[in-house]
C-alpha cells in the first residue's frame, strides 16, 4: 500500500514476516525434531513417539547421523524464527520533494547497526535502472542511480514482479522524481 500525494511518496518494504517463511520455518522445525527424536529413539532402544519407529535404525552411524542433521536443523529453523520476529528487511522508501530528500529506511538483525538509513538528495538522482533477467529463475529489480555512489536497488530480488508491472513502477517513480529510466 503505497502513500502518495502531490510532493510525497512513502513506499514500505515487507521483510522477513511471510507466509513463505512462516511455512519453511515450521516445516524445518518439524523435520528436524522428528530427525532428532529417531535419533535419540535409536540410543535409547525405544520409541518416543510411536508414529517414527526407530526398531530398524542402529544408533552407530545412523542414529548419530540422525541426531546430527536434527540439531542442524534445529540451528536452522531457530535462524530462520529469529529474522521473522525481527522482521529483518522491513522497512520504507520515502521520497519528499518539498524536501527535495529520499529516505531508504531498513531493518537489520539485531545489534548495534540495526537501524539501515540512507538519505540523498533528489538532485543527485541520475535515473532509475530497471534490470531484467529472464529464464529458470527470472530476476527483476529496479535500481536508483545516484552520483558518485553505488546502484541502490528499491526492490527485494525476491519480489516477483511482472514485467509489466515493474515498467509501471519503474515510470511512475521517474516521473515522479523527473528523471530517465534506463534498462540493462
């Protein structure tokens, strides 16, 4: 939900918090507890939980070999818990040209750097790129070209826009920013 009026325009930016990752988070938990509880089921000669049976498995290698890839998982799936509690990658583009300011607010992990803010000004704003790479895994981001620094991209490389779409975004942004738009 984009805010924009006459001279503001206020973009967020959706982290970590997704379905998506709700769905891989619980599910790498859950293999993973079940590697781990066979496992251990394997050490101790008896069943934990009686839908995993672990007669057939010998604690030497495979039971250790369970457990490992359990408590890998584990690490894992608590990584994955912790950027969706601080839902890492939120955050905000804000361009105001009364201003004349563009404010890139993110999110980070938790530390001292959590807070990712940059500020430029409008005038030094070249273009805006837009980069498209079709195929097996198709790539579609936009870039702010900015002088005398880096492509910043506005973007997630995840979000799947189509290409229509982008080119909307892509001239929408420019115009409201009166700049060109380049492609590559």
């Amino acid at each position: 939900m984009n805010r924009r009026s006459k001279w503001l325009w206020i973009e967020p930016i959706t982290g970590s918090r997704k379905i998506s990752n709700f769905f891989f988070a619980c599910l790498l938990f859950l293999g993973s507890l079940g590697f781990f509880v066979v496992g251990i089921s394997s050490y101790l000669g008896r069943n934990l939980i009686p839908l995993l049976s672990s007669q057939q498995i010998l604690f030497v290698p495979q039971g250790i070999v369970m457990c490992f890839y359990g408590i890998a998982g584990l690490f894992i799936s608590s990584y994955l818990w912790c950027t969706i509690l601080c839902n890492v990658g939120s955050g905000y583009n804000k361009f105001d040209e009364k201003e004349g300011v563009v404010c890139l607010f993110r999110w980070g992990f938790p530390g001292r750097n959590r807070r990712i803010f940059l500020q430029f000004r409008m005038k030094d704003i070249q273009a805006i790129k837009m980069e498209v790479q079709e195929g097996l895994f198709p790539r579609r981001v936009l870039y702010m070209e900015i002088k005398g620094q880096q492509d910043i991209p506005l973007t997630r490389t995840e979000e799947n826009l189509t290409l229509r779409e982008m080119e909307q975004k892509a001239a929408e942004l420019a115009r409201f920013l009166r700049v060109s738009i380049e492609g590559f």
